[in-house]
C-alpha cells in the first residue's frame, strides 16, 4: 500500500467559523418570556418551557422522559440519556412536581411530551419556541439562553437563592455553569495551574 505524500486537498478549504454566544436574560427579558409562555396555548409546551429554565436541562433530555422516569414520590426525575452518555437523576422541587402531576399525559401515555400523534415523544421544541419571543417582542433570545440563564453563577449570589427554589446543583451542573460564566478559566488560573 503506498501512502499520499502530496499536498492535503482539503487544506484549501474555508473552515466556518462559530460564534459563541452566550445570552443570560435579564430579569426584564425574562419576566417578558414568562408571560409569553403564559400565553402558550399549547399544555405541553406551556409547561415544558418552564421545566427548562428550573431544571437546566437540555432540550432533548427533558423532551425524551417517560412517566416511568418520574417519581412524584420520591420528587426525582431521571434523564434516562444525557449528552455525557448516562442517566441522571435531577431532584424536583415541590412546584415542578405539582406542574408534572397535572399533565394530561399522566396516564394517558408513556410519554410525559407525546407528540402530536401519540407516536413517540414531541420532537420540536425550536418550532414551538419561536412562538415565544415573538409573543415577547424580543428577537435574539434562543430556547438554549433559558438554560444559559439558570446556569449563571449570578443567580447564585444570594447564598438562600438555591435553598429557596429548592434546586441541588448537580456538580457536572456546576462545572457547566462555571464554563459559561467564563469563571472555568479565572479558577484554573488561580490554582497555579
């Protein structure tokens, strides 16, 4: 087998560049979201919005939980798959599992989001969500901001803030927040690393 020696053809190739953007709501923004959500006419989507900026999960993770994944009793949900490759346990405040409890999909089908035709779980949460800052008047915020939002160590800074919503930060949460919060580079520096 001879092995290439020339040029690389791909090297010529304009590689896209990404804009990283990172957008934390403002409390106007966000109060402005929340009445939009408000205003959703759709159940599911009027709840699964919320359920993103309390819990912090991705969009998918959360769309993907069947009502076996959750345990009203016990206050959990386990996110059966999470971008890491595991399953996750999330505790749930008081308010998310009283929000979950009232779903028409409770016993009605595996799905705690069915999709429109009862075959598999709702899958676009993006189309929906365009609704939703336009109802807000509000043209640069994406559903992913909602969980840029809560991660934001900022939201923290009352050291009551957490023990009042109730949330326990998972540690892999914490190391995510700190990422976005561009704090993950000022803490590596500070060890003498």
């Amino acid at each position: 087998m001879k092995l290439f020696t020339g040029e690389n053809p791909a090297a010529v190739i304009k590689l896209f560049s990404e804009d990283k953007r990172d957008h934390f709501l403002s409390p106007e923004e966000l109060r402005r979201v929340n009445e939009a959500i408000r205003e959703e006419p759709n159940e599911y989507w009027r709840t699964y919005f919320p359920l993103v900026l309390i819990l912090g999960t991705r969009k998918s993770e959360l769309l993907a939980i069947r009502w076996i994944d959750v345990d009203l009793e016990q206050r959990t949900l386990r996110l059966p798959m999470t971008k890491a490759g595991r399953s996750h346990i999330l505790p749930l405040p008081s308010p998310v599992v009283e929000i979950i409890a009232s779903l028409s999909s409770r016993g009605r089908s595996e799905w705690v989001f069915p999709s429109r035709d009862g075959e598999g779980h709702a899958v676009e949460a993006s189309k929906a969500w365009q609704r939703i800052p336009t109802r807000a008047a509000l043209s640069d915020v994406r559903l992913h901001d909602l969980r840029c939002t809560l991660l934001k160590p900022a939201n923290y800074s009352d050291a009551n803030s957490v023990s009042k919503t109730g949330l326990i930060v998972p540690i892999r949460v914490v190391e995510v927040s700190l990422y976005y919060a561009g704090l993950n580079r000022i803490l590596a520096r500070g060890s003498g690393s």
